[in-house]
C-alpha cells in the first residue's frame, strides 16, 4: 500500500511539473512596443528581423538555455542606462560590460541567435518583477513549454513558476509587433 501511494504522489508531482512545463505564455490583441524597443529593432537585425530556419537539437535546449543565461548573468554588471535626453530607457547590448534588464535580455538573444537557436523562438517580455517594478526577461519558446531567461537569477524557470506577472511579449512571429500577455500572479489586476 505503501508502494501504491508513493507510485500515486510520484505522478501526480509528474503530471503537475509536465502542466506548468509544458505550458506556453499566452496571449491575446496587438499592443504598442515598449518605449526604445523600436531603436533596438533599427540597429540590430536579429532582434526583429526575419531570420533564415535553423536546425536545432531540441535535447540540448535547456541545457544551452542556462549556459547563455548563467554566462550573461557572470559578465554584465548591472547598471541603469537612461537616453541622453533623460526620457526613457536605452534597449542595446550591455556597453562596457554594463546593463539593465532588457540591455541582459538582448544580449542573451543574440548569444543564443549566434548559437543556432531559432530567433522565432525567442521574444522579449515586460514583466512585474520585484518591488513591484517593471522588468525585462527573456522568453524561449520549447517543446516543453515557455522558459525565462531573466539577469534576477541564475536559473532557467518556466514562466508560470517566476512568480512574475506577465504583461506584454514581442510576438514570436512578427517580430516587430508586441502582444498583451497577462499572465501571472496579479493578472487579474490589469485585465
């Protein structure tokens, strides 16, 4: 009986890990870009550009996910960024080996895109992080669901465990456009 139970826990924790792995951030109506995410498209073509397919080894997913995560965390030191006009953030890859959230996202991108991941697998995402602040983390899309990359934290989470309430995610297929996400803890605030 014992046995039958432990058998019992052991695949209810399964089935519950397999529901909030394997789930994808959803999403519904257009929504405008978040302010600087338009100059970043200027500049660097792998944010928003249409890239050409890859092959990828989806069994070594996860494991290049917090590689890129974990290196990108140990090399940038965090640091505000403001436009020179004082209005705004500046989204760019980390200058001087410094950065803020999104400037640790792009850079994880790109390191990823330059690592043969699909860039249609990947999107920015505006999240309410921490004291209540926005925050800017990195979405990859896999067959087992949606993961965060995210400078906060060493590890590679699906979303719905960062205890983050999603807002806004750049689309997977049209790069340049943004979609209204709400997802999360406090969700149900913002609808």
């Amino acid at each position: 009986m014992k046995r039958l139970l432990s058998l019992a826990f052991f695949w209810v924790i399964l089935s519950h890990f397999h529901a909030v792995a394997g789930s994808s951030l959803p999403v519904t109506r257009s929504i405008g870009a978040p302010v600087g995410f338009a100059a970043a498209c200027a500049k660097y073509r792998w944010l928003c550009g249409r890239m050409a397919s890859q092959q990828f080894d989806e069994q070594a997913g996860i494991g290049l996910l917090q590689k890129i995560n974990r290196a990108a965390n140990r090399r940038i030191v965090s640091a505000e960024d403001r436009s020179p006009s004082g209005n705004g953030d500046v989204w760019s890859l980390p200058v001087a080996g410094r950065g803020d959230c999104e400037d640790y996202a792009l850079q994880k991108m790109k390191d990823l895109v330059d690592a043969g991941f699909p860039s249609n697998r990947l999107a920015l995402s505006v999240v309410i992080g921490p004291h209540d602040q926005n925050h800017v983390v990195l979405i990859a899309r896999t067959a087992q669901g949606d993961y965060v990359l995210d400078n906060l934290t060493s590890a590679v989470k699906p979303w719905r465990t960062t205890g983050y309430t999603f807002l806004a995610t750049q689309d997977f297929q049209s790069r340049t456009g943004w979609r209204v996400t709400l997802a999360g803890p406090r969700a149900g605030e913002f609808s």
